[in-house]
C-alpha cells in the first residue's frame, strides 16, 4: 500500500491531536529576563548574517577575477551566474532574516511574540534554504 506509514510514525492527524492535548507549563519570566534572552538571541542573528556577508564578499571577489581570469565564453557565463546568485542570497538573507531591534518598553505578551517571531524567520530560512538536509 502506497499509504502506509512505517510503524513508528504517527499519521499526520493523530500527531497533531497528541500535540495539542499535551498539558501546558504555566512559565513566568521576568520582563528583564526576556530582554536579556531577546537580546541574546538578536546578537546571533547578527553575528550569523555578518558570516553569511562575509561569504558572500568572497565569492563576489573569487568569481570576479575568475571572470577577468578565464578566457572561456561558458566559465565566464558560469562566473557571472555564480555572482548574481550569491547576491540574490544576500538580498534574501537581507529580506528575511535581519534581526529586528526590540521595542524600548515592550510588554511581556510584546515581548514574547518579538521572539517568537524571530525564531520562526530563522526556522522557516533554515527549512526553506535547504540547510537542515545538510546537518542530518
């Protein structure tokens, strides 16, 4: 049968009725703690992106004296698509996953979906860059 799941996994409904039915931990935090997390959290997201610019640069650097350097029609064409995707990934980096600043006064609920929100853009970039295949 082309439908049947290998007998360790659960089908998709069962799986998430057995997530939502889990009891809820009650957690109160601090608002300082969750600035200081929160805070934590969007340095390495900066220091994550100045690498991933730092890599782009040197490819943009390498492919452009490989074009200057190779006298073929089809290297250099490779060059110049090997240029124009590293900065169509800066573009994306740029666009969804720069590390937004806290408000100065947030609530705790403000807070809370701040980060949130700021671990689901660097999980979704992670799912969707294809990354997560690599480290498996």
């Amino acid at each position: 049968m082309p439908n049947q799941l290998p007998p360790n996994e659960l089908p998709q409904d069962e799986l998430c009725n057995a997530w939502q039915k889990q009891p809820v931990e009650n957690i109160t935090m601090p608002l300082e703690e969750i600035r200081r997390r929160a805070g934590k959290f969007q340095h390495r997201i900066w220091w994550r992106n100045a690498r991933e610019y730092a890599a782009i640069v040197v490819v943009v650097i390498v492919f452009g004296y490989y074009f200057k350097l190779v006298p073929g029609l089809v290297a250099r064409a490779g060059a110049v698509m090997t240029i124009a995707g590293a900065l169509f990934v800066a573009y994306q980096l740029h666009r969804r996953a720069s590390s937004e600043t806290a408000p100065p006064q947030p609530n705790s609920s403000n807070a809370w979906d701040s980060i949130a929100a700021g671990w689901n853009a660097s999980a979704t970039l992670w799912k969707t860059s294809g990354a997560g295949t690599w480290a498996r």
